[in-house]
C-alpha cells in the first residue's frame, strides 16, 4: 500500500502508466496489501534507493542525522559517490556530510563535471 494514503492515486497512475514497456516498477520488499506507517521503514526505502544508485546528490537537509544522511552513509559504506548542494544544507549537516566524505558541489552540473572527470 502506498504510504501515506494519499498517494494511492499517483501509486495507481504509476503501475497502469507501466503496461507496456517500458514497464513502470514500483520496488519495496513488503507486500502490496501491508501499511508502510512506521519510519524505521523509511531506512528500508533508503537502503534500497541508494543501493541502486551510481552517484547521490542531496540538497536541502537541516538535521545532521535526518534520514538523508542516512541515504549518504550507505552510499559511503557501497562506496558510491556523494555530492551535495552546497549552501542548501545547515552548517552542522554540512559538517556531518563532509565528515562522511561527501562532496560540496554548486549544482547537479558541477557534479557531472567532476564524475567525468575520473
């Protein structure tokens, strides 16, 4: 089940837009018919969104341990590159993100620029 609620009609749109190919994939490990209410699944989200990542890019966080940085330190641990928006996050997450080795980047663009460069 979607969660929350309200969202039921996008996670609708989303699996009829996908007949056909391409097909639209809606990825979670729990069954169609269970609540997703309680947060400790958001890490699950989390863990499965960074996992199939090759790069992370993350803006706007405020909290130094918001579930953001947790999305960073799992890229960080599966050695997938992290950049960040600099001047969009708080001082202490900028602190944390550039602890955890996370790149302060201008814009997505930048970013871009510097993966080819490797």
């Amino acid at each position: 089940m979607p969660h929350p609620l309200e969202h039921t009609d996008l996670y609708t749109r989303i699996i009829q837009a996908g007949e056909g190919y391409p097909a639209n994939v809606i990825l979670s490990e729990y069954g169609p018919k269970e609540l997703v209410a309680m947060s400790p699944k958001y890490y699950d989200r989390n863990r499965i969104t960074t996992w199939m990542s090759g790069v992370v890019l993350t803006h706007g966080i405020e909290r130094a341990n918001s579930g953001a940085i947790h999305s960073v330190i799992l890229a960080r641990h599966a050695q997938i590159p992290v950049f960040f928006i600099a001047g969009t996050v708080s001082q202490d997450a900028a602190a944390k993100l550039a602890m955890l080795g996370a790149r302060a980047v201008n814009s997505p663009d930048q970013m871009v620029e510097l993966l080819q460069k490797k």
